[in-house]
C-alpha cells in the first residue's frame, strides 16, 4: 500500500450523530469489536423505543377513530 495512502486511512475517523446532535468521534484505530457491540446495542435499544412510539401512535389513532365515530353517532340523533 503507497504510504500517502496508508497515511489517508489511519487518518479517517468514524463519527456517530445522533438525532439529539450528540456527537461522539471515534478514531478508527481505536474503533474495536469491544465499541461496535456497543454502538449495536444503542440501536437496538433505539430501535425497541421507536417501535413503542409507532404503537403508542397506532393506539392513539384507534382511540381517536372511536371517539370520532361515538360523536358521528351522538350527534347523528
């Protein structure tokens, strides 16, 4: 491997935004099986919350679908 290129490489850094604009930077010699499974996890734990939140917003939706429905009834008299 050319050395400038060997030098570009060893110089790339892994940077993690997050949606709350947290930033951690990662120096790419120092990013380890040990870090990615960390990292893994946070997705997974991120990703089990927005799976709450779509629920959480399927069931407002179901409740506001009913109650739109039990005011067509009531004031359909």
């Amino acid at each position: 491997m050319p050395q400038s290129q060997q030098e570009e490489e060893e110089g790339d850094v892994v940077e993690i935004v997050t949606t709350t604009g947290d930033r951690d930077v990662v120096d790419e010699g120092h990013f380890t099986s040990e870090s990615a499974q960390i990292l893994i996890g946070e997705i997974m734990g991120c990703n089990r919350d927005l799976e709450n939140i779509k629920q959480n917003i399927n069931d407002v939706q179901n409740k506001m679908k009913n109650h739109s429905a039990l005011l067509e009834s009531f004031f359909s008299f």
